[in-house]
C-alpha cells in the first residue's frame, strides 16, 4: 500500500495553467474598463462644456438675438423688446463656425468674446484638440438655416472606437 500521497508535478502545472489563464483574463478585462472608463470621462467633459458655453452665450444673448419691440408697446405695462430669432451671424458665430479663439481670453475677460475665449482656453486643457466644429442658429441638429435655436458641435481626439477616424463630436440644439 502506498502511503504517500500527494500532488504530482503535472497535476501542480495544470493548476498553475488555469490559474495563470483566469490571471491575464482578469487582467486584460482591467485595462479594457480603464479605457472605457477614460473615455466615459472625456465625453462627460464635453457636455459639461457644452453646458457652460451655453450659459455664457445666454449671458450675453442680447448680441446673438433680433430683439422686436412687444405688440403693446403703446400700453403703459409694456415690457419693452423680446427676442424673436438669432441673427445668422454675430460676433460669435458666422457661416456655421464659432468665430472666438482662445487667444482672445484676457486677463480681465469682459463681453462675449472674451469670455468665449477663456473657456476655449480651458476646454483645450482638458480635452485632446479640443475645438468648437460647429455653431450656428438652426432649425434642425443638422443644418444651419437659421431660427431660434443654436446648434454647437464639439469635438476633440479619442481613442474611442465609436469615433470617426479618433475624432469625436458631441452635438446639441438648445434654446438660448
């Protein structure tokens, strides 16, 4: 009768076979979720920025809208002018194109423009060639015929499968 009893090496180096296979599966499934995390992250960013840029151009809506004056401007509780529907151009935007760069942002950023710039200057540090590929007034998400709403394209590098040739774009119609 043999007594001793034990584990062969064969048995030892299948077991660290499997071991090591569940190991890199583990692994690998790691460095896929910090890729796709650092993604997620970076579209988050665009739309924070979308969401600022917004609220600045709201700001400063006034040089971005035809302002006509209310129908009962002649009663004595007249409100004055309203907005009717943005201009096909401003200092802002033109032809489809945000017409701000960062290099406009001053050190004391006051009006549209600079204050345009200055957010440009910071999005351009968070985001990989970060730019502003589309702004304009529009009926629709994807033309630039003119109306009451704005529509901003961004874009930025990735390596985001989902994107065209490692740039993706974030777009959005918003009411200013």
């Amino acid at each position: 009768m043999n007594l001793n009893r034990g584990f062969s090496l064969i048995e030892v180096l299948v077991t660290l076979a499997l071991t090591s296979v569940g190991v890199l599966g583990m692994l690998a499934l790691q460095t896929l979720s910090i890729s796709h995390t650092q993604i997620t992250q970076q579209h988050e960013s665009a739309i924070s920025a979308a969401d600022e840029l917004v609220e600045i151009l709201r700001v400063y809506r006034d040089q971005l809208y035809h302002l006509v004056p209310s129908a009962t401007e002649a009663s004595p509780s007249s409100h004055g002018e309203f907005y009717q529907q943005l201009k096909s151009s401003s200092a802002l935007y033109g032809g489809g194109k945000a017409l701000f760069s960062a290099e406009d942002c001053s050190a004391d950023p006051q009006g549209a423009v600079a204050m345009t710039g200055c957010w440009l200057q910071q999005q351009e540090s968070i985001l990989p060639d970060f730019s502003v590929s589309r702004l304009c007034p529009s009926h629709s998400k994807e033309s630039c015929t003119g109306g009451s709403a704005l529509v901003l394209g961004l874009s930025w590098r990735s390596k985001d499968e989902l994107c065209s040739e490692g740039i993706c774009e974030y777009s959005v119609r918003v009411e200013l």
